[in-house]
C-alpha cells in the first residue's frame, strides 16, 4: 500500500532562479510550503506555511495555480509519494528563515540535482515553460 504526502509548494522565480529553502540538519532544497493541516484549503496552507518558514505573507489575491506533482517522497521508505500542488504569488515582507528552515537560496535549473524528487519534476516542468 502506498501512503502519499499531501502538500502545498510556493514557486517564487526572481531572475530564472527558484527560491528554495533547506530545514535544519537535511542536505536537500525543497520548495517552500508544507503539510495540510485538517480541513484546510490550499490557499490556508500556503498562507500559514510560508509565514511560518519565511516570515512573509502570500498575497492571496494573487495566487495562480501551475500544476500538482507527484514522486516519491525523498528519505521516505519506497511506498511513500508525495503530492505537490503549487502556487505562484506575490508576497510582502522581508524573506528571512524561521522555524525548521536553516537557509534558503536561489536555485537555477543548473541547481535541479539539489533538490528532492518531486521539486526536480517541478524544476523540468519550469525548464520545459522557460521560466527557469
């Protein structure tokens, strides 16, 4: 049986680059965002998320959905997917971790190998559009 992870990713490009943050202790990049909390929307979980690791908040006037992903869920055991939806957004505040986030940094598509399984789907379907 295979046991999927449920979560909400913020795609914020400056420049071709992806912002991407690293928790503490872990050596991969992933896509800011996180975990549904019960009988939240998307929208509440990508709010909530990235005030909680970035400090900033998502403008939700302006969120667009680009797509919902799919791999396996990186350090998990092999029947372990996760699933990705993503939202880009305008944000206001200054970027700075908190939380579990140790670092963030601006990735290209040069950086992919970087990242977790589903955020280097994430990173093709970027390259494939030009925004990376």
């Amino acid at each position: 049986m295979t046991t999927m992870i449920d979560k909400v990713a913020w795609i914020q490009i400056q420049d071709g680059r992806v912002l991407s943050a690293r928790s503490k202790g872990k050596d991969t990049y992933y896509l800011p965002g996180g975990k549904r909390e019960p009988g939240e929307t998307d929208e509440q979980t990508l709010i909530r998320e990235i005030r909680e690791e970035l400090t900033v908040a998502i403008d939700p006037e302006t969120l667009e959905f680009v797509g919902t992903f799919e791999a396996q869920a990186h350090g998990k055991a092999e029947n372990v997917t996760v699933q990705m939806s993503c939202y880009t957004g305008a944000y206001s505040g200054e970027l700075r971790p908190s939380a579990e986030i140790e670092e963030f940094a601006w990735l290209t598509y040069a950086d992919r190998s970087r990242v977790s399984p589903v955020c280097q789907r994430i990173f093709d379907h970027l390259h494939e559009r030009q925004w990376i």
